[in-house]
C-alpha cells in the first residue's frame, strides 16, 4: 500500500511565503515516501474545509511549479470538475505537466459539484447529467489525444476539427487517468470502461464502491484488478492515537483492495505530520 498527499487548504500560508511553502511541502512528502502529491481543483475553498473567500491557488500552475521543485512524486489533481476547461485544453494542460516533470502527471477528473464557485465564477456548469456526459466525452478525447493520430471528434457536447497533441507525453502508453466520485451508476461505470483508477472517500461505504466497481468491471469484460482502488482520508497525524488509528484505518482499507490513500493534513503548512508518517505509517504498510 502506498500514500499520497492531498492539499486542499493553503489557509495556513501566507500569500509572500506560498511558493517556498509549497516547494519544502513537496520536497518532504517526496522525502519521507509519499508516492503521489495531489491538489483541489477549485477556485474558491469549499464549506466542508473552510470559508469561500480564504486562499485558494489554481491547480495546474500549481502543479507546474511543483514539478520543477520535486523529482519523482507523481502529481496530480484530486480531482478537476469536467467543465471547467475544455476537453482539448485539458489533455493538452496535464500532456504538458507530464513533460515537463518528466512523465510523473496523472488527469484526476471528475463531474464536479460545486455549482456556486462555477457560477460565482462564470464557468460553465449544467445539470448533473450533462455533466457526466460531457464528463464521457472528454475521457475519449484526451484518450484520443494521446493516441496516435489526430482526427477529429465529434460528440454530443464537444467536437473537435482534430486532436493533435505535440509534443506527446511522456508517460508510457500515456498518463494515467483516475475518475473520482461516489456516484455508483455513472461514475463507477466510467471508471470501469476508461480509468486506471478510481477515488471515494475511505469511509464506511468504501467497501459497497468496490463491489459497484466490480459489477461495472464484470458489465464491459474488464478485469476489476486493472483499475487501482484509491480513497481519501483526512488525518492530524501529530494527535494523540492518530497513527495508531490511522494504520487501522489502512489496514481496514487494504483488506477491501484499496491501494493507493490520499491524507488531507489539516495543516499542510506544519512539517511535522508528514514527518511523523514517513518514519511510522510508510515503512509500517509498505509491504501490504
């Protein structure tokens, strides 16, 4: 089993110390054996963390800066909402991350939910089901992206004169994509038939996702074992019990097939957490 680090709060760093911040927050997730750095795609903080009008950076210039100051953590979002950038855009967007960190980009991407931020903002958003199936389309066109060729796409939401993609990346046979949410009818199933992972939230339910993921599997003749089973579990890895309650929770979740845990630290701007877990939790689950 293996850890992630998810950022989805920057509350605790000020705006003049954001990039040093951010870069010595990296280096030692990288150092202490966090395998994969992950970020919230919004634009404005969500109410389940924080206030709306605290600090919130966009992700891919985020993650751009991040690969030039890390080596080999894999980077990604966690996850981006379908309609905030176009299709083309987007594939072109993590194809350039993935080149230039040297073919450690992944496309985390989801249909998105907060209709507040995409509308405070002027993005596009949509009801739920036209979100999912501009969600489909896009899957196919970054797929298309980064296939040889460059023919056009024409769907229901999106269409494409062509879909070059110069230069193409550098991950082997192309980046990785994980779709996340909890939805069990749609987003499941577009996890089966497109994704080499999948994300929910590690909680309680977590085990009935995995049995959804396998019926989606079963329904387009595709081994579940090819799609990595990740989750998301927020930890203060320096409270009293935390480690201990936290490598319960890992073991819970390796038993149901889950691989890959995404920790949102409460305080991404205090070392010490990630400390804590590279000398405790990382060696402890690293042959499970």
């Amino acid at each position: 089993m293996r850890l992630a680090l998810h950022i989805n709060d920057y509350s605790g760093l000020e705006p003049a110390r954001m990039a040093p911040g951010l870069a010595r927050i990296a280096s030692t997730a990288e150092e202490t054996g966090f395998s994969r750095l992950s970020l919230t795609d919004h634009l404005w903080q969500v109410s389940m963390i924080g206030e709306e009008h605290e600090p919130m950076l966009e992700a891919y210039t985020t993650l751009g800066y991040l690969a030039g100051r890390t080596r080999s953590i894999e980077l990604q979002t966690l996850v981006t909402a379908v309609t905030y950038r176009s299709p083309g855009l987007l594939a072109k967007i993590v194809t350039t991350l993935d080149v230039l960190s040297g073919g450690r980009a992944w496309l985390g991407i989801g249909a998105g939910w907060n209709a507040q931020e995409a509308t405070g903002l002027g993005l596009p958003f949509g009801p739920q089901g036209d979100r999912f199936a501009r969600l489909e389309e896009t899957l196919r066109i970054c797929l298309a992206m980064w296939a040889d060729g460059d023919e056009p796409f024409v769907g229901e939401h999106y269409q494409l004169g062509g879909t070059l993609n110069s230069p193409q990346a550098l991950s082997r046979p192309r980046p990785r994509i994980l779709v996340g949410g909890s939805g069990e009818r749609v987003t499941l199933r577009l996890a089966a038939r497109y994704a080499d992972a999948f994300n929910v939230y590690g909680g309680p339910d977590a085990a009935q996702k995995v049995a959804r993921l396998r019926e989606h599997c079963e329904a387009v003749g595709r081994d579940i074992d090819a799609v990595e089973k990740t989750a998301l579990l927020p930890l203060a890895a320096d409270a009293p019990g935390e480690v201990e309650r936290l490598l319960a929770e890992l073991r819970r979740l390796h038993e149901l097939g889950f691989t890959t845990v995404y920790c949102a630290v409460t305080d991404v701007a205090d070392l010490r957490p990630l400390e804590t877990l590279g000398a405790k939790v990382i060696p402890e689950i690293a042959g499970w």
